[in-house]
C-alpha cells in the first residue's frame, strides 16, 4: 500500500513538472514577438499584443503606422534584441503573471542611424490552453520620443552642385543667378491679348501655355505668376520684355554655362529627371523634382557634382517642441577641376565656323587635354532657358548632327595615319628606312588575288621611294606594300602595342579606337588599305593626338589627362621606338610642312610647325569616288608644348586635308 502511495506521489510530480515545462515563458513569447519585429511582420505582431493595448490601439494605429513610418523613413538593417530574464527573474515573473524584459531597436534610415533602449511589459491573459504572454505595447515602441504624442515629420536641404570649371578656375558649368519670367495678370493692361502675344514671340512660347498658367485655380489678379525662366546674361531679352505692361521677374539660382557651345558637347546640362531615370536610382537619393546631370561631364561626374541632401527626421509634440531622431548633414557637390584651357577650347571651336569634325588639343609632355571639340554642337543655356520654339526637334533635324559627340567617337585617319605605321614597321624591323622602292605609276595591285583592286597613290615619284619620301609626299603604294611585306600579324601586333582595340585609359570614356570591324587584317587589300589609314580602322582624335606623342617623347605614349587631380606625365605604352627612330620621324614631320602635302599653309608659318595631313575617302563600294574628311595633327617645332589633331569632314569640295591644315596653322601662331 505503501508503495503505491510513493508512485502515485511521483507520478503526481512528474505530471506538475511537465505542466510547467509546456507553459509559454515570457522569454520566449518575447523572442517570437521580436522574431516577427525585425521581418516587420507588423499584422503577426498585433496579434501578441495585450487585450488592454488592442482597445487602446486599432490596427491602424499599429500595423497601419508602423508601415507608413517605417516606409518614410525608409529603415534598413532593422535588429530589435533584448537579454533574456534570468532564472529568478523568470520564476518570479511567472508567479506575478508580468514580467519587464528592456530591448534595444537599431535601424537605418534616410537620416543615418537610429538606436534606443526600451522596455516592455509582459502579461499573461486567456484560460488554461489558451494562457499566454502578451506584449502591453504603446507608440515607445516606435520611438520613445513619440511615447506621450507627437508627429514625425522630415526635412531637407538641397546641397549646392559643384561646379565644372577650367585648368585657370575659369566656370565651365556654375551656379548663377536666373531670372524667372512672370505675368501680373491685373498689368497687362488694355492690350492684354496683345502683350500675351508679344511675350509669347520673345519667350518661344504658345500664348495657350501662357493662358493656361494664368488660370490656374491659385492665380490672382495681384500675384506674379510665373512663364519661363531666362539667363541672367541674356539681357537683351530682358530689355524687351520689361518693355510689356504686366511682365516682371523674380531672381533664382540656376546652372549656367560660360562657354555656350564651345563647351556643349563636353560639358552636357542638367535637367529634370525621368521617371525611368528615377526607377533606377538608389531610393531616398533622388525624387520626382530632382535634376540630374544628362550629357557629357555633367552626367559623367553626377554623383561628385551633385552632392548629399541634408536630412532631419523630427518629432513635434503638442507644445511645439522639436526632438531630433536623426540628421545627416547635408554635403555639398564636388568641383570638378578639367586641364581643359577655355581659352583654347573657344579658339578652336570657332576655327570651325560651323564646320562638322572634331579636334584634340593635348600638351604632348605632360598629357594634359587643353580642348576637346566636336563641331557643330550646342548652347546648354538654350536648352535650359532658351526661348527657340521647338529647339530639340531642330537639333535633332539638323543634318549636321550638332547631338553627335564627334570627339567620343571614331573615324577612318587617313594619311595621318602613316607616322604610326611607319613607328610600327621600323621597330619590327620589317622597313629599312634608307632602302627605296620601285614603285611605277598612280596604280599598285599585288596580283591575281586582288582581282581589279589597286592601290592609288596623289603623285607619281622619280625614282626609288624611301620612308622620308613615302611620308612627305604621302605615298599610299609604299605604305601598302611594307604593310604587305610585313604581314597581317606582324601589322596587327604593331598596332596593338599603339592601343588599338582596348580602352583608352581616359577619364572621359571614348570609343576604342579599332583595327578592323573583326579586329582582324585577314584580307591583304583590307592589309594594304589599312596601312594608310583607309580600310576598316578608325581611331578617335584624343587618340590619335596620343599617339603622336610617341615622336615627341623618345618613343613613348603619354597617358592624356582632363583633370588637374591625375598625375601628369605618365606614359600609356613604352619603348615604341628608339631615339634614334624618333628622330628619324620628327624629321621627316617637319618636311611634311616645309616641302611635303602640307607645304602651301605651313612653309610660311611665322613659327615652324611640323605634322602630318591626312584624307579619309568615304565610299560605299570599291566604284567611283567619295566624300572626304581632312585630317592634319600639327604641333610647334621648337617648343612641342602644344599638338592638335583635327578632322573636318566633307572637305572634299574645299581643298581635302588642306582646308583643315589651314586652321590648324592659323591656331597654332594665334596661341604662340
């Protein structure tokens, strides 16, 4: 009897005990609950709140809140943790039926960093089974500073853009005062349907636009309502508007840029962002009243120039009361220093009087890019405040094509060219520069294998052709038949150790400059053709003028520079040539312009230049005769502080490479 009273009594404990083991702990209710905190599962959460907080607060005071702060205020990397209570502590919570556990939440938001301590009260409700701990919850939780009331609100602070500006600090692109347009609406007077007329003729508006602005439900005969916004420079413009009964302006900030088209291509502009543009931005970085850099250096340094918004996330209470949560300070845009001489680049742009092509101005020591120019281009400011009726749809119409960045792009060299495939040639060892080639006639072909294709050369010669001859008088056959001489491969590898097929290492991304469109010479005509810059190679100005300075740098390529931060002087490709070779060329440049293709504007020259022309036939078909483009790279003979590589295109009808020799001449003694 005894002994079932003793098992009885065990089993008795053993049922007690394993009671208590399955009742739910405030520790671990409040870890399912933080569970569900960090994977803001906020509908989850409401459920484990207390009967008392689900009177207090509806769902649209948890759930709904929650999301809408936590969606504003963009949180990231959310982590709520909380030390578990330890045994006493648990013991005695269970016997009380409540329990404190403190908890720290952590978060990012648009603001920076947020972190607090807190603490929660447990209590157990519900009968039997359905006895559990609940959270009593209120708006702490969120943020304690929002515990008693009060609203959370943002505000920001646009930074200033930085600016782009020249190797002298002269502005490419600033920030300057504008003028906003505006209408007083009780001004215009009795001729008011004219006066709309007249301001809408001189802003490039439509008198309908014009109307709807003053009928928008806010306007009153009294308030300035704004039209169009117009350069502060553009005073003429200003002149005549003031001149109307009603018009008046209000001074604002906008960019501006100095160098107009000279500095179009370049530079780029800004304008409103897109709703495309937008989606694939960072969130909280932009939005829908955002502008953003959309061409050239504006879009290229977008993210030095245009800085970091200031934001301050606040709660306001009753009294008015301000508390910050979190601020980041707002920064300011970078300045973007280029080693770009407006002076320079404003020469060289109006030398082409309109004309299309593209130019290089490099100093061949140091690297530093002085202008880089595509021609013809466009004037930011009008694209921003101009007051031309239907301006994109004429650029875009212009058969110019002033929207092409010529400078990024790549065209057929021509005969300027031939410096480097005879750099090529003479460091393979495949062109004896002393030894003459019999070449007879206008004509070459190298047999059966060519069909009816020949090579033609300008002038016939009197007598073996040397490398000084074939370069001075730009001899297409001899080039042709040393590139056929010295092999695909051997031509191909040459060109490579020049850059040909890969990035040119340029802050500026321009287009590679290609051998062919395979990137192969695995026909012999398209062999020979290549040689003189025809064919399928194309290289990029900025490159071209590049290369050029392997004759002026002891056989090596300087590494071209635009910013004033990069080190200057490095080279891209090394030991091209030897000094002695160098040499060689350099001579041979300077009877190009004293007795060779660039003899009639370059002889006279009132300082010695030395250089290479070029002409790139444009032809569909191996018939007849093309359009071409005229090349010519120049640089001061004594100095060598200064090389532009130049194209114009169509000059066919002008006078070829000549037409653009003569600009380049005229710009090198203008800038000496």
């Amino acid at each position: 009897m005894r002994k079932a009273i003793v098992i009885a009594f065990v089993t008795l404990i053993a049922l007690l005990t394993a009671c208590s083991a399955d009742k739910a702990t405030p520790n671990d209710r409040f870890n399912s609950y933080l569970e569900k905190w960090n994977k803001q599962e906020f509908a989850d959460m409401y459920k484990m709140l207390s009967s008392d907080t689900t009177d207090t607060y509806p769902t649209d005071q948890f759930v709904d809140r929650y999301k809408k702060i936590y969606e504003d205020l963009n949180v990231s990397k959310l982590q709520v943790e909380f030390d578990k209570l330890d045994k006493d502590s648990l013991e005695k919570a269970m016997d009380q039926g409540k329990a404190t556990i403190p908890f720290n939440v952590s978060m990012e938001t648009i603001a920076g960093p947020v972190s607090f301590d807190y603490k929660a009260e447990l209590v157990q409700q519900g009968e039997d089974k359905e006895e559990n701990w609940y959270i009593s919850w209120d708006p702490g939780f969120i943020f304690p500073e929002i515990k008693d009331g009060g609203e959370i609100s943002i505000t920001s602070t646009a930074p200033v853009r930085g600016e782009i500006r020249d190797r002298n600090d002269m502005p490419l692109a600033m920030n300057d005062t504008i003028y906003t347009i505006g209408i007083v609406p009780e001004k215009l007077g009795a001729s008011a349907e004219q006066n709309k007329k007249k301001i809408a003729n001189l802003l490039g508006v439509s008198v309908e636009s014009i109307n709807e602005s003053l009928n928008a439900s806010w306007v009153e005969p009294n308030l300035f309502v704004p039209i169009a916004k117009i350069a502060k420079t553009d005073q003429e413009l200003w002149n005549k508007l003031v001149a109307i009964d009603g018009i008046t302006r209000q001074e604002s900030t906008g960019r501006v840029y100095p160098g107009g088209e000279a500095t179009g291509s370049l530079v780029g502009y800004i304008g409103q962002i897109t709703a495309e543009e937008l989606k694939e931005k960072d969130p909280g970085t932009y939005d829908a009243n955002s502008v953003i850099g959309k061409r050239g250096l504006e879009e290229l340094y977008e993210k030095q120039l245009r800085g970091e918004k200031g934001i301050k996330i606040i709660v306001t209470n009753d009294n008015e009361e301000e508390k910050v949560l979190a601020e980041t300070a707002v920064k300011n845009g970078e300045n973007i220093k280029l080693t770009i001489d407006i002076n320079i680049q404003e020469k060289v742009y109006e030398s082409f009087n309109g004309d299309m092509g593209t130019a290089a101005i490099i100093h061949p020591k140091t690297g530093e890019t002085l202008g880089l120019i595509s021609s013809p281009s466009f004037d930011p400011n009008e694209i921003l405040y101009g007051t031309e009726p239907n301006l994109w749809e004429k650029l875009e119409n212009d058969e110019r094509n002033p929207l092409l960045n010529r400078f990024y792009s790549t065209f057929a060299p021509g005969s300027v060219l031939k410096p480097i495939t005879a750099a090529i040639g003479l460091k393979n060892g495949s062109i004896d520069p002393d030894e003459g080639l019999e070449i007879k006639g206008k004509t070459w072909g190298n047999g059966e294998g060519w069909g009816d294709y020949k090579v033609t050369r300008a002038s016939t010669s009197n007598g073996p052709v040397d490398l000084h001859d074939a370069l001075v008088r730009s001899d297409n056959i001899y080039f042709a038949m040393q590139a056929v001489e010295m092999g695909a491969k051997a031509y191909e590898k040459g060109l490579k150790s020049f850059g040909f097929g890969e990035e040119l290492p340029y802050e500026y991304p321009i287009t590679p400059s290609s051998i062919s469109s395979s990137g192969k010479l695995d026909d012999e005509v398209l062999l020979a053709n290549s040689s003189y810059g025809q064919g399928e190679l194309e290289m990029s100005s900025i490159h071209l003028a590049a290369a050029y300075t392997v004759f002026l740098n002891e056989g090596n390529m300087i590494k071209p520079t635009l910013l004033t931060s990069e080190d200057t002087s490095q080279y891209w490709k090394e030991d091209l040539l030897s000094p002695e070779q160098v040499n060689r060329i350099k001579n041979d440049l300077r009877d190009v312009v004293q007795n060779g293709t660039a003899k009639k504007y370059g002889k006279n020259s009132a300082i010695p230049i030395s250089g290479k022309t070029g002409t790139a036939e444009l032809k569909l078909t191996s018939e007849g005769s093309g359009e071409e483009n005229g090349w010519f790279v120049g640089y001061p003979t004594e100095s060598e502080d200064i090389l532009i590589a130049m194209m114009i295109e169509e000059t066919k009808e002008r006078g070829g490479s000549g037409y653009t020799t003569k600009k380049v001449v005229d710009l090198l003694n203008k800038m000496k």
